[in-house]
C-alpha cells in the first residue's frame, strides 16, 4: 500500500506563512490561523510543505485505506486559498449558500479572499466539518 504523502510536520507555521509571497495572501493565512484555532481549539500544525492543519484523526475505509488527516485546514495556494473540511455531511452544503464567492472540488473550498466570504459560515463551516469528523471517528480524536 502506497505512503500516505501529507503527515504532520514539526515545519514552523509561522516561517510557512511568512515564506508567502503575496502579502494579501500572507495577511488572509494569518487571520485564517486565528480564526480556525478559535475555531478548533486546536493549535496549528503543518501538514506536509503546505496545508496548515487543525487537529487530526486516523480514517480507515471499507478499501482497508487508512492513514492520519487534519480535522480541518487551509493552504495559501498561489491562485487562492483552499480550505478544507469533512466530505459526506448534506449540510455542508447547505452552509455553503452562504459562505460568499467561493468555488469547490472534491474535498476543498476555493477563495481568492477572506474579504469575499462571510467568516461567521467559515466558522460554522469548521464547527461542522470538526463535528461530523469527531461522531465518524469518535475513538480517534485528538
């Protein structure tokens, strides 16, 4: 079975966030961190080179896949700024009406700004995926 590639790291988030080139990027990263710790009640940890965690639990699915995930996290990409919270909850989408101008793949929201969404959803948003997360993986919360 392949590696899971995006494991926590010891990397500094701070020399993370100041490594951004964008200086409105590196001022969204940093009001970001505030607002998920808050949040979470989580510090915040690096996951891999570039994906700021909160959190973590161990999955395992029916294909005997498993490996360890942030509860939630965001990367100050250079295009925008992709979050990430649960899959599989409906009322993520529900959440996600209101939340402000955004685009979403599979697993991740997509802003250019934090200026463009409303942060109350973002924080509720976080709360939900941290909620869904915690009821699917109870023995796993840390």
């Amino acid at each position: 079975m392949a590696e899971q590639k995006t494991k926590e790291t010891d990397a500094s988030v701070e020399d993370f966030i100041d490594s951004v080139e964008n200086p409105k990027k590196r001022e969204d990263a940093t009001r970001l961190v505030k607002i998920f710790s808050e949040a979470t009640g989580y510090p915040p940890k690096m996951w891999g080179p570039s994906i700021i965690g909160f959190g973590s639990y161990h999955y395992k699915y029916e294909s005997g896949h498993e490996g360890d995930a942030p509860l939630v996290g965001f990367s100050p990409r250079k295009s925008k700024i992709s979050l990430y919270f649960a899959t599989g909850d409906d009322s993520r989408e529900t959440l996600l009406k209101d939340l402000g101008k955004h685009t979403t793949g599979k697993a991740c929201v997509y802003i250019n700004k934090l200026a463009d969404i409303d942060v109350n959803v973002l924080k509720e948003m976080i709360l939900q995926s941290v909620d869904f997360l915690k009821a699917r993986y109870p023995e796993n919360d840390r």
